[in-house]
C-alpha cells in the first residue's frame, strides 16, 4: 500500500515538474538616464521594441532630469533593489563615475550608453564618439561653404555634460586649421528646443548676421531656425545639428522639411543595448566597447531614412499586433496545458483511491484471516491450559505428598538427632519404606542422599548450639549425634568455610 502512494505521488511531482519547468528565467533591467530629452526616448523606443523578442525581460526607466548629484542618489537607491542588470545613460561622466563603479562593485552587470565613463568599472559601454561628431560638423562647414572666411553660431548643450564639452571641442579642433573660420557667438540651449529658440533670438540681434548655425542636437537646430525666421524673415542661413532622430517633429522631418541642412547622425541603438544586456544575462559573448559609427545626414539620405523609419514602424506595429496574439494564444495554451495537467492530476488521484481500496480489502482479508488464526490459537490455547491446570493438579497433590513426606522425614531426623546409630536403615524403618525407596525420594526432593542430609542437618543444628548457647564444642558434636569433636569440626569447617572455634560464642 505504501509502495503505490509513493510511485504515485512521485509521479504527480514530475507531471508538475515538467510543466512548471518550460518557463524561462526572469530578468529585471533598470535603466538610469540624465533627462527625458527626445534622444532618451527615442532611446527607450528602441528598448521596448527590442524587449517584444524577450518577454521574460522587465525594464524600468528612472530620470534625474540632467541633475548629476540625483543620479547618483538614483543609482544608490537601485543598487539596494539588486537588478539582474544596469544601463546608464549618465549626465556628467566624472560625477556619476563613482555611483557606477558601486554598482559594478557590487556585483550588478553595468552598461554604460551614450557617455563613455574613465577606467574600467564597467561591463559593456556602448555609444557615439561625440568628440568626431564634432569633427564631422566642421568638415560639412568647411566642404558647404566656398568664402574664404566663416562666421559660426554654435548652440551648445547643458554646459557640463559631457557631449556638450566633447562635441565643442571636435568643433573646434576641427576648424583649427582654418583661421577664418570662426565660431563668433556661442550660447548654452540646454538641449531644448524652447531655450535654444530664446538664445539665438538674443545672438541674432546683437551680433551680425553668421554664415552658418551649429546646434548640438536637432530640437535646438529647430528652435535656432525659427529664431532665424524671426530676425531674417525669407532669408536663408545654414543650420546642421546632431541626432537625425526619426519620429514626428525631430531631425529627419526637420532636413526632409528644409527647417535644418543637415545632422550629424548620433543614433541611440537602443536594440543593440537590449541585445548586449540579453547576452550579458544570459552569458554568451559579447563586445565590451561599442562605438558606433557617426556620419553626417543632408535631405536627399533623410528621405530615404524616413521612409525606412516609417516602414520600420509599421513592421513594429505588426509585430506588437502579433505578440498580443501570440499571447493570448500563449495564454488559451497555458490554460489548455493546466487542464490537462488537472485531469492527469485527477486521474493519478483516481489511480491512488483505487490502489488504496484495493489494498484496503487486502488487508482487511488478511485482517480477517489473522483473527481466524487467532482464535484457533486462542482455542488451542485453552485446551493447553486445561492440560496444564489437570497436570498442576497432579503436580499439586504429587508435591503435597511430598511435602508431607518430607515433613515426616524431618521430624524422624530431628527425634534421632543426638542418636549417633541414626542411619538409612533407621530412618526407612521409621518411614515405613525400603531403603532404596527412602534414597530415591530423598534425591528426587533435595538432591543429595540421606546419609548427606542427615549430616546437613546436624551440622545446621550445631551452628544454632555454637550460636545461642556456651556449651563446649564436645558438648555440640555429641548433642547432633557425631561420636567425636574432631569428626565435627572437619564437616563444619567443610560445610561453612570456618571451624567451629571461630564462631563467636555468647558471654
């Protein structure tokens, strides 16, 4: 009985086993970012795309709103949450280095996008050289505009970060080589299309009009050209800024749309962070530093861009309309699944009810026979007792004439004490029996013969005298019937280990 509860409930745990084990392992990513700037979401787009090939997979997006010091205290309050999995996107790389390096410290796999952090505390860092994007808008100025001498406006990003420091330096590096081409006026956008329009507004109307408008992402090239607009109404100035983000209003309509020139691509790739943070997870290789490549956008390539991009989102609006099918079938299936399992479970328990009866009645039979057993035994039992209780009847009266018989002997022994002539002879005389008889009996009850019996008991009647009275040791040995004290003292002294001048006699 036991044995098939066990093979059954063994089998349960395995059906269960294997319907729990087809589930893959849950993956928590948290990702850190400066701001929630129109590259960020973009960024994200990507991110949450790429998450529909990886349901097992949740992100979670937290900003500090281009605030270095929030970050960090982001970045702390995450690595107490412990995720499978860290992306930073950070403001200032040397400020949020230190909250990183905690974080990879501790043990949580790192990867830094977009702004490239110092040393190596880090697991995989993937983004844009800004320092070359820098470069490349100096050589678009330089290979667009035929004067001998330029006049730049640049429209820097939140002074500070990092991409605003390197993409003002390749700028300037870049047109090093060139003395007269000259950035003239210089303002902080705050990489915003509002801020941007307010401060080439101000530097168009203090300074000359410039050859060309440098912005370091494309909302403030936007905002720089209705600034434009607004002081130099139908007339032209160049404009390039950094992004080339698709989506409505960003850089790619701008330069299909005649608002910009042109755009230093600086693409998020945030499928290719998913991909990177997927291969972490799950260990499989990866590359630790990706850089990705920049290149400079005009109209005619962000046309084609933007009709890929748009053909890119309807592919993903059919896929999501795909996942959300394949989800509910996921789900019809998973219900379907967990049916069959409760009917397995039902007809396993089925199996047991009917193995438990079955054993049951077994045992029950065998119950039954046991007690049959037992009351043959029992019976059996009783006509043994009554055999015994008839012999112990027999033995009873066997062992009251014996009693009675040695009583008797006891008493003609003990009347013939002092008698030295009391012998086998005497006593079976007294006793009215042969002498072969006396000797049998004597041995069956006592185990010694009558001679050493005799002796037995004068020797005991001695030991009282030596005891109780001060008579002489000769005195004794005549008294039980012994003929001289020597002859006494060697029985005793055989019969007791002591001679009998020894005992300690009464005062």
């Amino acid at each position: 009985m036991k044995n098939t509860v066990y093979v059954s409930f063994v089998i349960l745990f395995c059906l269960l086993f294997i319907g729990c084990s087809h589930k893959e392992p849950q993956y928590t990513i948290m990702v850190s970012q400066c701001s929630d700037d129109a590259w960020r979401q973009q960024m994200n787009e990507e991110m949450q795309r790429e998450l529909l090939f990886h349901p097992n997979v949740q992100l979670h997006i937290w900003q500090a709103d281009a605030n270095s010091q929030r970050q960090c205290l982001q970045l702390d309050s995450i690595i107490a949450l412990h995720p499978d999995l860290l992306i930073v996107s950070p403001n200032e790389a040397d400020e949020v280095e230190p909250a990183i390096t905690r974080a990879y410290q501790k043990g949580i796999p790192v990867i830094v996008a977009d702004r490239k952090v110092n040393g190596k505390n880090y697991t995989a860092f993937i983004g844009g050289d800004n320092y070359e994007i820098g470069h490349l808008l100096a050589q678009y100025i330089q290979t667009h505009w035929d004067e001998r001498s330029c006049s730049i406006f640049e429209i820097t990003g939140l002074l500070g970060s990092t991409p605003a420091l390197l993409r003002h330096k390749g700028l300037v590096d870049g047109l090093q080589s060139l003395s007269n081409f000259t950035i003239t006026a210089q303002a902080n956008g705050q990489w915003f299309q509002e801020p941007a329009y307010a401060v080439t507004l101000n530097l168009l109307q203090q300074n000359p009009k410039p050859d060309f408008i440098v912005a370091h992402n494309d909302l403030m090239a936007i905002g720089a050209s209705q600034a434009v607009e607004a002081v130099y109404p139908g007339e032209d100035i160049p404009i390039i800024g950094v992004d080339a983000l698709s989506g409505r209003g960003m850089g790619l309509d701008a330069i299909c749309d005649g608002i910009e020139d042109a755009s230093a691509i600086y693409a998020p790739h945030g499928d290719l962070i998913i991909q990177t943070a997927i291969a972490i997870l799950n260990k499989e290789p990866y590359e630790r530093d990706i850089v990705l490549p920049s290149f400079i956008m005009d109209k005619e390539g962000a046309l084609a861009m933007r009709q890929y991009a748009d053909e890119m989102n309807r592919r993903v609006e059919t896929i999501r309309l795909l996942q959300n099918k394949v989800s509910d079938l996921t789900k019809t299936l998973s219900m379907q699944r967990m049916l069959v399992y409760a009917l397995v479970v039902l007809i396993v328990m089925v199996l047991i009810i009917v193995a438990i009866l079955h054993n049951i009645y077994i045992y029950r039979k065998r119950v039954r026979e046991e007690r049959e057993r037992t009351q043959r035994t029992i019976m059996e039992q009783q006509q043994r007792l009554e055999d015994m209780s008839t012999e112990l009847a027999r033995v009873q009266a066997t062992a009251s004439s014996a009693d009675k018989f040695m009583q008797q002997l006891m008493r003609e022994i003990e009347i013939r004490m002092a008698d030295t002539d009391l012998n086998v002879n005497t006593l079976s005389a007294a006793m009215n029996i042969s002498r072969a008889q006396l000797f049998r009996k004597v041995k069956t009850l006592t185990g010694c013969s009558p001679v050493d019996l005799i002796r037995s008991l004068r020797l005991k009647r001695g030991q009282q005298l030596l005891l109780n009275t001060d008579d002489s040791i000769q005195q004794i040995a005549y008294a039980v019937g012994f003929t001289s004290a020597s002859y006494f003292t060697k029985c005793y002294k055989d019969m007791f280990g002591t001679s009998p001048g020894e005992v300690t006699r009464p005062k």
